[in-house]
C-alpha cells in the first residue's frame, strides 16, 4: 500500500497512460512532424524512467547501482541514437556496434572524471 501512495509509482502510471494516449490516438503517416519529435521524446523519457526505476529496484541487490543514474541515461542515449537510424533506415549492424562501444566509453569516461574530481 506504501508503494502507490508514492510519487515514482504515480510518474510510472502518469507516463504509460501518456504513451498510450499518445501512440493510440495518432497516426504516424497523417500526424505533422513536430508530433514524431514529441513521440520520439516521450519514447526516450519512457525508457529513461523505466530503466531509471529497474536500475533502483535492483540497488536492493546491487548497492553500487543505487547512485548510478548515468547509467541509464547513457544506456537510453544509445538506444536513442539505434532508434533514431532506424526509423530513417540507416542502420546497419556496424553502426549497432560502434554505438554500443562509444556509450560504454562514454559511461567509463563520465564515471572516471567523477571519481577523479571527487576529493
């Protein structure tokens, strides 16, 4: 009962019933383009919330996950970059592979430099 009192759970339902709104009362062939970028954001905060609340759930196990949210943030940029170059057809199995390398070293570099700033 504690857990739907709260605001994540709140957010969670809030963005399903956007998506579902959203994606069901559009038609992609007819809409104007400025409403495929706003699907494509609404896309990408779904997966970053998602990701955001499964990266917490499993801190009960992981603890070093807890404080990780660039983590998912880099994990939906990638997902967001394959997204992107697949709904204009452009990706390739090669593209897949290198955005995958350079999100992980952006995440390696983005944890490094905070550890090293850190006194």
């Amino acid at each position: 009962m504690k857990n739907i009192r709260s605001r994540p759970f709140w957010l969670t339902i809030g963005l399903i019933i956007t998506d579902a709104l959203f994606f069901g009362l559009t038609n992609p062939v007819k809409v104007a383009s400025i409403l495929l970028i706003a699907g494509f954001a609404l896309v990408l905060l779904t997966m970053y919330w998602l990701l955001y609340n499964l990266q917490r759930l499993s801190a009960l196990y992981v603890p070093w996950l807890a404080g990780q949210k660039q983590l998912s943030l880099t994990v939906v940029i990638g997902l967001g970059v394959l997204l992107a170059l697949q709904s204009v057809g452009q990706l390739t199995s090669r593209d897949s592979l290198l955005i995958t390398l350079a999100a992980s070293v952006l995440y390696a570099y983005s944890v490094y430099g905070k550890r090293s700033a850190s006194p």
